[in-house]
C-alpha cells in the first residue's frame, strides 16, 4: 500500500464506520419526480416486512395546508391489486434509489378501483416532530362539575376528533377539472382499531366515541402487558407494524399502523395524526398482523396490539413520534366486580394520561366490563366505591348506588365525569396517579321513594331532640320507616325548614339556595366539592332557618353581620358573590342500600320557651 491510496482507505472507512446522516438518508420532495420508481416496505401478515412498488405520478403542492405536500402515487405488488391501499398501511415507508421519501398516509376514498396513494413527505413528519416536545397541551375548555357524559363527548368530539382532511385531485392528469366524475380526493388512512375484552356492543360505542371516520374496528389479539421498557428487546424497523394502546392490559384500546424509519431509538409512524394532540405520553406497542380483509369499501389489515415497548411522544399533522424504551406515563386502574351467585372478577390495566382522553377511557372499560353481566340480568343494582388518587391533594372518593335497566352507564358516568372535571380545570394541571373501583352488583332493583315526613311530636322547642319519621316505599317491597332525631339549637328561632331529599334533588336545592358553587376557586376546592357531592344512596335532612351570609370564592360562609354585607353587595364583583338568606342550623346524612328517590319539605313551629 503507497501513501497516496491512505486518504482514499480512510474515507472509505469512515462512510463504512458512520451511518449516512438524514440529509442522505431522506430524499428532498424537491428532488422528487413524476415517473420515479421506488419500493415500500411493510407487513401483510404476521410480522415478515414485504416490499411493494410505488410509482411516483405526482406531488401535490400545499393542498393538505399552507406549506403542506403530498407526494402521490401509484401502488402495486402484494395483496394491493384487489385489496388498494389497505387501512394499517399508514406510515409504510417509500424509498427512491435507497432513500426514504415518506410515507403511505392518504388513500383515494371508498370503491377505488386503483391503489393510488398519498405519501407524507419525511422531511415534513421530521419537522413536525422535532418541535414543542416540551409545549404544553392545548387549552381544553373545562367541563363543570355536574355535566353529564354527553358534555364531555361533546368536548371530546370538538377537540380531539380526527380532522378528516380532504386532498382534491384532477384525475385523471390533463382531466377537465369541470367534467362530472374528473375530481377525486383523497384522506387519511384509516387506522385500525383494536377493541379487546369489550362486547360488540361496547367495541361499536367505542369506534363511535373515539374514532369516527378516521378508524375501522379491528378485531381484537391477545392482551397487551403492562407499560414497561424491557432493555433486551429486538428494535422496531422500517415496515414493522407499531400500535398506540390508549388501554394496554386486561382490556386493550388502540390504533395500529406502519413505522416509518427508526433512528436510534427515535421511531415514527403513521404519516397522519391519531388525534394532533401534540405533545403526548401514548403507549408504544408492538402490533401484530393476522391478515388483510380485502373490500370494496375499504380493505383493512385485521391486527392486534402487543407488548408496550416505548412512548409516543408526539402527535402532530403529519406524524406520531416516540422513543422506544421508555415507558409511558399512563394511569393504574383496577375494577373489582361481584355478583350474586358468579365468581368474583379482577380487571386490571393502563389507562392513557389525557385531559379528555382518560375520563373517556375509563368510561368505555366500565362499560364494557358490566355490559356483557346487565345484557343478561336486565334490572340490576350496582354498589359502587372507590378512589381517585391525586399527586399532592386528597383521594376522590366514590360511593354510590345505581339502579335500574342499565345502572352500569350511570355508574361509568359518575367515575368519568368527576375525573373530567377534575382533569380539565381551568386553574392547575391535576396528576392523576390511579383509579381503583369496587362494584357489587344484585339481579334486581334496589330503590326506595320518600313518601312522607313527619315530626311524631308536637313540642317542638329549642334545645330540644325531636324524632323525625321519614317513609319509604321500596320497589316491589314493604314500606319501611327510617327515624332519625334532629336537634333544635337552643338559639334557634322559628319558622324551621326541613328538608329530606334524595342526593339528586338535594344538590338541585342547593343550587337555588346558592349553597353549593360550581365554579371551585382552586383545585382543593374542587377536590372538597366532589368528595361532598350528593349520593344516590343516602337521605339528606337539613335544619334551615332565616339568616344571611354569601358564597365567598367557593366558600360558604353563612350568618354575616349586615355591614359585611353591604360592603359585599356593593362591590362590583358582587355577581361572584351570591346571597345567602337562609342558615343552616343541622346536617345529617342517612347511608342506604337503597337508590334514594323523592324530595320532602316540612315547617316547624317551635313552641314557646318554657322559663
């Protein structure tokens, strides 16, 4: 070997020893040509990646949005000669003389006849997931406390949705753009959506709620593990499939696709957003492809979610991104159900950390583990306890009785819409740490109706106990009599009001009297308030007598000296502060296994004090 061969052994050394950086790895779509031919990678079945062909026919300039490109092309080899471009395929990757040009994310809508497709440039998936890795989420407007489940769907559907966007064409080239049938368009793949341990039911509610237009049910593999980073693990590839598990566990939730390139640990995938959330903490699974359905309307791979390998970092418009080997950040939950005469049962799994998301989740896997038991028992009564454990704040606490047709929706609803308050706030982010819910459930109606009130005395004096008859009607059973003694404050001062109600109608009360606010000044206040919200299981009897005070930044606080009053009232703010005309003078609190229905009001006249 001369001298002169050493920086030609060199350089060749160094190209052999250092991978190719991005800029050679990725091809410009500047340099992108109509009549370009090139491969794509990803798997039909099983986990073996095959190679298909792309023919380049096009690049759409800014049409999916400002500065947004779509390189389109024709597809062929495999299964997509009668299958198209197939939902899962989202994210293959396509390669122009070795290099990556993007990846298989939009298709031609329903029928199609050819595999045309369109790619996401990479260099615009790069970009987009390169940035605000550390911005925070985007402002969700807060659900009140007391909204019911629509409320929260609705917010849901208006802020995570996907975004179906449209790419119009003129097809075929040189088409007259006027004449009928000349204009196609094209949208992002469908995703395939993975519904595991849920009835057809609670899988169609789910594709409903959380998917719309943008997934095609899946049916569900075998159950994914716990959210992990196991050191050992064989790396995703270009083509290998990849799923986000929104619920990995007992039950699994979630969308798979196709990994576009892997650098390091850094993978992406899709092409597309799941829900453009932006920065996101999504399990990363491994997925697993059964088979391709081919169809008419819209040919799909039917997979399943795996083992949670790493972290989807990043939802954006043109792409998911992650890291493989970090676990998620997710949420622990666990539901115990007991039935009469059935085996007791355990569920346990993660849960997504999202704002909207995780009350959602975790209404769909209540749901779907009572639906399969109430389908079958019809009239049914669910007990319902458990916590909500919150990072430097007191537990939430639930106990509750449902009854009725379908009592398991009400119970879901009660867990979910709490947490989506709680998670939604408008004054601090809230860490949710877990979920632990208890149900008992009894193959018939468990409900009582007050009927009637009455003092079973007619000296009614200050300092005094007086008994207090409150009847009941159960259903389809005896009527029963609950007694409980209410003490009169030496102080008080007649006329007295009580008032007996069941939790709905008494918190209804409460908001006409201004003696509960929905609108918490801080989170431990909102904490407070869910922990004191009204019970479907219990009788409340309040003691109420004249007097007057205000709701002070959430607070109560009753019997004001008139001046504080006027100064209150005065005040421009006044609005936040509500009156108060009323006291309370006794509170107390009767539990039932029973759902509690009715609402009584009584007058007491007190008697003149003996000297």
């Amino acid at each position: 070997m001369t001298v002169r061969h050493l920086p030609v052994i060199v350089l060749a050394w160094i190209v052999l020893a250092f991978p190719a950086p991005a800029s050679t790895r990725y091809m410009p779509i500047e340099e992108v040509r109509p009549g370009m031919t090139g491969v794509g990678r990803t798997v039909f079945q099983g986990a073996a990646i095959e190679e298909f062909q792309a023919q380049i026919l096009g690049v759409v300039r800014s049409n999916i949005g400002p500065q947004r490109d779509l390189i389109i092309a024709k597809l062929s080899g495999g299964p997509l000669a009668r299958t198209g471009v197939i939902a899962g395929m989202s994210g293959s990757p396509v390669y122009l003389d070795g290099r990556l040009i993007g990846a298989v994310s939009y298709a031609l809508g329903s029928f199609a006849t050819e595999p045309i497709a369109g790619i996401t440039p990479i260099g615009e998936m790069v970009e987009a997931t390169t940035r605000g890795k550390a911005a925070a989420q985007a402002r969700i407007t807060p659900i009140p406390i007391g909204a019911d489940i629509a409320v929260l769907a609705a917010a849901f559907a208006g802020t995570l949705r996907p975004v179906r966007t449209f790419v119009p064409l003129a097809w075929p080239a040189g088409a007259d753009p006027s004449a009928p049938g000349s204009v196609a368009a094209l949208r992002p793949i469908a995703l395939p959506l993975t519904v595991g341990g849920f009835d057809g039911a609670a899988a169609a509610g789910a594709l409903s709620a959380f998917g719309g237009g943008g997934f095609v049910l899946s049916p569900p593999g075998a159950g994914a593990g716990p959210p992990r980073a196991p050191a050992t693990a064989e790396p995703l590839r270009p083509g290998d499939p990849v799923g986000i598990g929104l619920i990995t566990g007992d039950l699994q939730f979630g969308a798979t696709g196709t990994v576009t390139d892997v650098d390091g640990t850094r993978v992406l995938a899709f092409g597309h957003p799941l829900y453009n959330v932006g920065p996101a903490s999504f399990a990363m699974t491994r997925a697993y492809v059964h088979a391709v359905l081919p169809s008419l309307n819209s040919s799909m791979k039917l997979a399943s979610i795996g083992d949670v390998v790493g972290t989807m970092q990043q939802d954006r418009s043109t792409a998911v991104a992650g890291t493989f080997g970090v676990p998620p950040r997710t949420i622990n939950m666990t539901v115990s159900l007991k039935r009469e005469g059935a085996p007791d049962r355990r569920f346990a799994f993660f849960v997504a950390d999202h704002p909207l998301l995780t009350p959602l989740l975790a209404y769909t896997a209540m749901v779907g583990i009572v639906s399969e038991h109430e389908r079958d028992l019809g009239p049914a009564t669910y007990a319902l306890r458990g916590r909500a454990v919150i990072a430097g704040h007191p537990a939430v606490e639930f106990d509750d009785v449902f009854t009725g047709d379908q009592p398991g929706v009400a119970a879901a609803a009660a867990i979910a819409m709490p947490l989506g308050a709680l998670l939604t706030n408008g004054i601090e982010p809230v860490r949710l740490e877990s979920l632990q819910i208890e149900m008992e459930g009894a193959e018939r109606i468990r409900s009582a109706t007050i009927e009637r009130v009455w003092i079973a005395t007619t000296d009614v004096q200050p300092g005094k106990a007086v008994p207090l008859k409150i009847l009941l009607n159960s259903w389809r059973g005896e009527p029963f009599v609950r007694t409980l003694n209410v003490d009169i404050p030496l102080s008080a001062e007649g006329p007295l009001t009580l008032v007996v109600a069941d939790g709905t109608r008494f918190g209804q009360w409460e908001q006409r009297e201004h003696r509960a606010s929905l609108k918490p000044a801080s989170v431990g206040q909102m904490v407070k308030a869910l922990n004191a919200a009204r019970r479907g299981n219990r009788i409340y009897v309040r003691l109420v007598g004249r007097d007057t005070g205000s709701v002070v930044n959430g607070e109560v606080m009753p019997s004001l000296p008139s001046s504080v009053l006027s100064v209150m009232q005065g005040d421009r703010g006044a609005a936040s502060n509500p009156p108060l005309q009323s006291s309370i003078l006794g509170a107390w609190e009767i539990p039932m296994d029973h759902a509690v229905d009715g609402l009584r009001t009584l007058t007491l006249q007190l008697a003149n004090r003996r000297p």
